[in-house]
C-alpha cells in the first residue's frame, strides 16, 4: 500500500494492492455531505460540525438553533462555529460526541452542552450546571437522521 502523487489535476492516488482510490485534491472545495452518523468509524473522527439534521425542518445548523423541551441548543455563531466537533465518545463504547454545543433556558441560563450519540438509537443531551461533572444534566433527546461534517 502506497500514496503516490500524479495522475491529472493534482489528484492523489492511493495504490491499494485490491484497487485502486482517487482523491482529488481539490475536495476540499466541495460541499461537505450528510452522513448516517451510525456509519462514522473512529478514523473518520474529529471533525468539524457543519449540521446535524432530524427532518428538513428540524436540524441544528450555524445560525439556526433547534428546541429540547424549554431549553434552545445552539452553534457558536460564525468562526467560533468551527469549535463545535464531533468526535469519537471516551466514556461510550460507541458513541461520538458533538461537542462546544451552547444550551439556554430561562430558569438556568446560558450553558455549554453537548450531544452523545449512542449506537444504535440511543441520544442524550449533557447540559453543564456547574464546575463538576456530577453537576451535569443529562436527557434523552431523540437521534439525529444524519450529521453534515466539513471536508
């Protein structure tokens, strides 16, 4: 198995000894895709969060929050959205986390929060109410259909 550089408009070429698979370099360019987040394996993780989408009307994306009950999750607005990652989930076997979420509700206020997607349909909302991990809060919110990653 070898990465080679050649071939036409500066793609890369990596010589499997069962085929063959072209990058081109310019994908980078391209528009980032949905995935069934219950595809993602470990290799393909950290990433950054582009969407995460339950139907074409219900989705968290850069500037459009969606509701959990009374509490509003949210993206950084603009460049600070290129904290929000997913990434493969430490304390779950097979989860991956959506992490540097932000999380309002009137009675607690503003909180960081994250997302833990579990295989195969299990997903919980973590909501940080104070310095220590015991004082988090966690609910189960239904799973997202797929997640957008940029490239």
């Amino acid at each position: 198995m070898g990465l080679f550089e050649g071939g036409t408009r500066g793609s890369s070429v990596l010589a499997l000894m069962m085929g063959v698979w072209l990058a081109p370099s310019f994908a980078s360019t391209a528009s980032p895709l949905a995935e069934d987040w219950r595809t993602l394996r470990r290799i393909d993780l950290p990433a950054e969060l582009v969407r995460v989408t339950w139907s074409d009307e219900y989705y968290l994306g850069d500037g459009h929050p969606i509701q959990v009950g009374r509490t509003t999750v949210k993206m950084p607005p603009g460049v600070a959205a290129r904290g929000s990652i997913v990434k493969a989930s430490n304390n779950a076997a097979d989860g991956i986390l959506i992490d540097n979420l932000t999380c309002y509700n009137t009675f607690r206020g503003e909180a960081k929060c994250a997302l833990l997607l579990n295989r195969p349909n299990r997903c919980y909302l973590f909501i940080s109410v104070g310095p220590g991990i015991s004082d988090n809060e966690s609910f189960d919110v239904d799973c997202p259909a797929n997640l957008m990653l940029a490239k």
